[in-house]
C-alpha cells in the first residue's frame, strides 16, 4: 500500500494529474499496477485523507490539491485535532495518574497486552481509540470521557493513517506502555511527560507525512531525498 501511495501521490505533485483530473478507474490502476483493490483502495483513502483527491461514488476519484497541507480525519483537520489532544489528553494524563483505581489499571493493561499481541491493523486501531478512551475514564471525570468520546472516530482514522502512511505502530506501543507504567507509579510528572511524549511523536509523524511545498516542479531523473 505503501508503495502505491508513494507512486499516486509522486504523480499528483509532479503534475502528471493535474487539479481537476480524474485519476484512471480502479480496474485500470489495479492492472497498471499489478496491485490488489484492497490495496488500491487503502491507498486511495489515504490520498483523499491527505487532502490530494476525492472520491464521488459512481464518478471516479479526482485530483483537488497538488500539495498536502492538513490531513483531515472525519470531521477534524489533523492540526486542530492535535491542538485539542494536546490541552485534553496531557492533564487527563496527570489526573489519571492521581485517581486512577486499581480497575483502571487493570482495564489499560489488558487493552496494551492485546494491542502488543494484535496482528491485524483494523483491530490494532479500535483498541488504540479504546486505550485513550480508558485513559480519559481513569482521570474519574466525566467531561473528559465526554470528550475523548467526541473525537474517538477521529482518533481511529488518524491511528491507521500513521500506522499505514508513517509506520508508528511499533513506537506507539512503546509510548503507551510508558503512559501505562507512568499511571501505576501513581507519578503525574512522568504521566504527563509520557503523554507529551506520544503527542509529540504523534506530530512528528504527521509532519515527516506532508512534505514541504515545492517551489517548482522536479527535473526528470531527480529523486527525493
């Protein structure tokens, strides 16, 4: 998938389909390809994630934006949902680790395990949104599980969107065991630095994702570094 996306969105911002364009039809990219749908597909709602094109049913996936700019997940851009994550989830970090109960623990170890065991990616991402999710309920105020509830579908399409396009599952785990160990050790300093921690790698993913805006267009034969 990875690799298809590389190749669709190279096109994209060399020109080659311009604003406007209607990219070839499934069929026709699966051949030229020598891809799966599925995987075209993945790759697809990538691209329309990142802003590049969009997909009217019955009609064709079409080019809007030469550059990524903001990644949408749902209804939130990636830079407000990260905004809010960062003044919701970084105090909901320090509370949980000052009342969390014994069940809470429990309950985020278990979902941690199971993620660390998870092979498949869709289920790997329901239980991501699950664990900030028992973060939240942790912190034992209800206006934060409020919250975190709003932007949960948010979360799950950003979760796959980095895991697919940036590869941050692995990292992601380790952040989260962090956050887990940060929690039993009852210590709202390192709870809050953990979290920091995972936002910040959050960020940095999305920003590695989209490139800087090109002054002009690449020679022929130029590679990206």
């Amino acid at each position: 998938m990875e690799a298809v996306l590389t190749h669709l969105r190279d096109a994209i911002e060399r020109g080659d389909h311009a604003i406007g364009d209607k990219l070839p039809s499934e069929a026709e990219l699966c051949r030229s390809l020598g891809v799966s749908r599925p995987v075209l597909r993945e790759a697809l709602r990538a691209l329309g994630a990142m802003g590049l094109t969009v997909s009217k049913s019955g009609k064709g996936t079409f080019v809007v934006a030469r550059t990524v700019e903001d990644p949408t997940f749902g209804d939130y851009a990636a830079s407000d949902l990260l905004e809010v994550r960062r003044h919701v989830e970084i105090p909901v970090a320090r509370y949980a680790a000052r009342r969390r109960t014994p069940e809470d623990l429990d309950r985020l170890a278990h979902i941690l395990d199971r993620m660390e065991r998870e092979t498949d990616t869709t289920a790997w991402v329901a239980m991501d949104s699950l664990f900030h999710l028992g973060v939240a309920e942790a912190a034992q105020n209800p206006v934060f599980r409020r919250v975190i509830e709003e932007i949960r579908d948010a979360l799950a399409r950003q979760s796959a969107f980095l895991n697919e396009v940036g590869g941050r599952r692995e990292r992601s785990d380790r952040e989260h065991r962090a956050i887990v160990e940060a929690l039993i050790d009852g210590s709202e300093q390192d709870a809050v630095e953990a979290m920091t921690h995972h936002l910040d790698g959050v960020e940095t993913t999305l920003t590695d994702i989209v490139r800087p805006r090109r002054t002009e267009p690449p020679t022929e034969g130029t590679t990206e570094a």
